[in-house]
C-alpha cells in the first residue's frame, strides 16, 4: 500500500510540475521596461481547463501526502 502511495504521489507531483509549466503568462518582458500590466482577461477554454486542473492535482497532491504520513 505505501508502494502504492509513494508512487501515486510522485506521478501527480510531475503532472502537477507539467500543467503549472504550461500555463501562459501575460506579463512578458514589459514590466522590465517599465510598461503597465493593466490588461485584465478571463480564462476559456484550454486555459480554464489547465488552471482547474491545477488546482486539483494540488488539493490531490496535499491528500496523498497526508495519507503517506498516516500510513507510515
């Protein structure tokens, strides 16, 4: 079982690492050169789905690594 966990774990740990990686964002090199951020947009489509996801695979991350440490 904790063979089992150890390796759940470490497989939505590198998904998490993947979809925290493919997340676009806005910003760019402007705010070096002292542009303004002030473009405000709403997440569709594929960018929804890959923040959701995101935010699942951190809440499942934090599981696991609970039930590890009850198991050990």
């Amino acid at each position: 079982m904790l063979t089992f966990l150890l390796v759940a774990q470490i497989i939505v740990a590198v998904a998490l690492g993947l979809a925290a990686l493919l997340q676009v964002r806005g910003g760019g090199l402007g705010g070096i050169f002292g542009q303004s951020d002030t473009v405000f947009r709403t997440k569709r489509g594929i960018e929804k789905t890959l923040f959701q996801m995101t935010i699942v695979l951190v809440v499942l991350l934090v599981l696991i690594s609970i039930w590890v440490l009850l198991v050990i």
